[in-house]
C-alpha cells in the first residue's frame, strides 16, 4: 500500500532558507548532490555546509552557503538584481522543471510583496538581500531538497513574531520587515519576547508557498526528526527550527475530518444550491442541508459540510463568498471509514465502475456509479434503474 508523507515544521526560533536547507538536508537530502546540481545556475562559486552542532542541550544542523572568492565580485550584482535576471538563471539551469517551476514561484512572490510595499512595478524591485548570491543559493537549494523528499504535503502550524527594529538595504524598519509581513498575510503568527528578526521575507517565501496543511493527517506516524539552528543567539529560547516526516497509509480505516455548519434564513434555495455544487467540486467530503426553525419561527437551512483538514481556509471562504451567512461553527470529528477501490463491469448496456468498500479485507458493500449509469441509460434510452441493476447483479456473480 502507497504510503503518502507529510513533512511537519515546528518553529521555536523563526524560519529562514539556511535553517530551512539544513532542516532538509538533516532529513536525508545529500548535500554533495545539493551542490553538485546547483552548479548548473551559473553562478560564481560556492559551496553548501552543513555541520552537526548541539546547542542549549539539543543536537541538530547549522546550513550555510560560502561564497568563494571570484574576480568579478558577484558579476557587479551586489547592489541588487531584477526579477527577471533571477528567474532567468533558474530557466537556463539544469534543474529538473518542477524544481524550476516552485522556485520561480517563490521569488515571484516576493517580488509581488516587494512591489505592493514600495509602489513600483514589479520589474523596478531591486533584490537586495534575497538577491545576493547566498539567498539564491539557499532558496532554489530549498526547493531542489523539497523535491528529493518526494513529501506530498508540507504543514506548518504558526511562526514567532519578534518586537523592534531592523537594518535593512533601504535603511531601518519595524521588525518583522514589511516584505515578511506581507507574504504572511493570513499565516498565524506567534508574539515572542525577542528583538530579533526571527521570520526572513526567505524564510516567509518558503513556507507560505509550501504550506498546505496546519497538522498531520490524524493517525499519521512520526519517522524521522531533524533540529535545524540558525546563526543568531536569541534572548530567551533556542534558535531552532524542527522538521519531523510523517507516514500515513494511502488508504487508512481511521481519520479526521473538519465538520462546518451554519443556519441560513435569509437566502433563497437556488443559491443555496448554487454553494453546494461549488463546494463539492472544491473538494468537500460531503455537503447536505437540513430544515430548521429559526428564530421567531422563520424557516430555515441548516448547511453542514464535511472536508478535510487542509481544506479548511478555501471551504471557509467559499461559504462566506456565496452565502450571507455571518458566522461558520467548526469542529473536528474522527470518522471510520471502509476501505475504498473501483471495478469496472460491462454490462448490455455499456461499461459501469463499481465502487467497493472493504473492512480488513471482506467486501462490506458495492455499489454502481450512478453518473455511469445515467451516460449508459441515455445512451441505450432504457431506465437508469434497469442499468443500475445489471451492473449491481453482474458485480455479484463475478
């Protein structure tokens, strides 16, 4: 059975691409293939190190990128480079497409924040310190490393905020900077007692484009943990990011699901409608609507939808969108669930899947699809019935 992973960031001491590289790299990606790929950006020297450290009592990694001494000095870059001069190097590298596509994407995001801050176009944005050679390095080496895991999701729950001010290439700022702060828009964040820049816009890049999820899937199972540490000493906790890979079977009897409900009473049903087809093609485990009484005895709905964890933001705002309702109740349920597979079964008039589920291996109950019966019905102009029939009696003999 295929086992999906999800790889889990705790953040004690803030998050930036060197924490997040050597959190990556602790987790099994080599760094000789890390460096040995990266060459193909084009770049002057350098070299990815990562070193085992233990510090406050906790062993870990330290990431960094060493830049080797060149003639040309960074190619005259130091004072920054354009979008487009990076996305250039990622296209002409040799770096497998996805690798190239989700690095490209992280930069575009941090352009777009760097040009709503500061009210220029795009293409004016200067990329100081995320467009030094080191931040290159350490951004497309984060989404090369990603890219080896193989992880199908990426979770992260909330980020320290530190207090203060910071220096920066356009001179001091409120800490966080306001690049970080932008790309975080909507991503829970944590006050913390220390003056530092805990988050990078880098950092802040990474993990809001990666991020899918808030937590494991319920039932998932710890594998392997990497503590990965920064090179700051921070005031009053360690300057850590942890990164933990979890297993979960593909198709498990066991798991979570959020519930969402609200009561309506001031739409009309074909709206209601309208939200409920929008929610299952989103994704929605199961959507229904119950008659209530309301108050002052006014008819209403009650719409309660099932999705997954993950989902939750998009179902959230999806209802919010399409109804006038002013407030969402939320709460997580676990559910057992059957085992699931497909069988198709030709019968006279045309082929049907079967949709089976199992518990510890015997076939509970099956049950033809009915959009496929439908098709075959119009098809040979009988009763949708009559072909549900057959391919629910056929299912059976075989």
């Amino acid at each position: 059975m295929m086992k999906k992973q999800t790889l889990h960031f705790e953040s004690i001491g803030g998050a930036s691409g060197d924490m997040i590289l050597g959190a990556l790299v602790g987790l099994g990606v080599s760094v000789d293939e890390l460096n040995e790929e990266l060459k193909s950006l084009k770049i002057d020297p350098f070299e990815i190190v990562v070193d085992e450290v233990v510090e406050q009592g906790m062993s870990g990694v330290r990431a960094k990128v060493v830049l080797h001494e060149h003639d040309h000095h960074d190619h005259g870059h130091h004072h920054g480079r354009h979008l487009s001069t990076i996305l250039k190097l990622i296209d002409d590298s040799e770096l497998p497409a996805l690798v190239k596509e989700s690095a490209a994407l992280v930069f575009q995001r941090i352009g777009e924040a760097e040009a709503a801050i500061h009210g220029v176009d795009i293409e004016k944005i200067h990329f100081h310190e995320v467009g030094a050679m080191d931040s290159i390095v350490d951004m497309v080496g984060c989404c090369l490393a990603l890219y080896k895991l193989s992880v199908d999701a990426v979770s992260i729950r909330s980020l320290p905020q530190g207090h203060g001010t910071i220096e920066c290439a356009h001179g001091t700022y409120p800490n966080p900077a306001p690049a970080t702060l932008r790309l975080l828009e909507g991503f829970p964040v944590e006050e913390v007692d220390e003056p530092f820049e805990l988050v990078t816009p880098t950092g802040a890049a990474l993990l809001s484009t990666w991020r899918t999820a808030e937590i494991p899937t319920s039932g998932s199972r710890a594998v392997k943990t990497v503590y990965s540490f920064g090179h700051r000493k921070l005031k009053g906790r360690p300057n850590l990011l942890r990164a933990t890979l979890y297993e979960e079977a593909e198709d498990q009897t066991v798991d979570e699901c959020l519930v969402l409900e609200c009561n309506l009473d001031d739409t009309t049903p074909e709206l209601v409608g309208c939200l409920f087809e929008q929610l299952l093609d989103a994704g929605a485990l199961d959507v229904f609507t119950t008659s209530v009484l309301m108050k002052k005895q006014r008819q209403g709905i009650l719409l309660t939808v099932l999705c997954i964890p993950a989902d939750r933001v998009m179902m959230l705002d999806l209802i919010f969108c399409e109804s006038t309702t002013f407030g969402i109740r939320e709460r997580l349920e676990k559910r057992t669930i059957l085992e699931r597979s497909f069988q198709n079964v030709e019968t006279p008039h045309g082929e049907v899947r079967i949709k089976i589920g199992r518990r510890n291996g015997e076939i509970i109950t099956a049950s033809p699809e009915i959009e496929d019966c439908r098709k075959c019905a119009v098809e040979s102009s009988v009763p949708v019935k009559k072909v549900y029939d057959a391919a629910l009696s056929i299912f059976s003999k075989e």
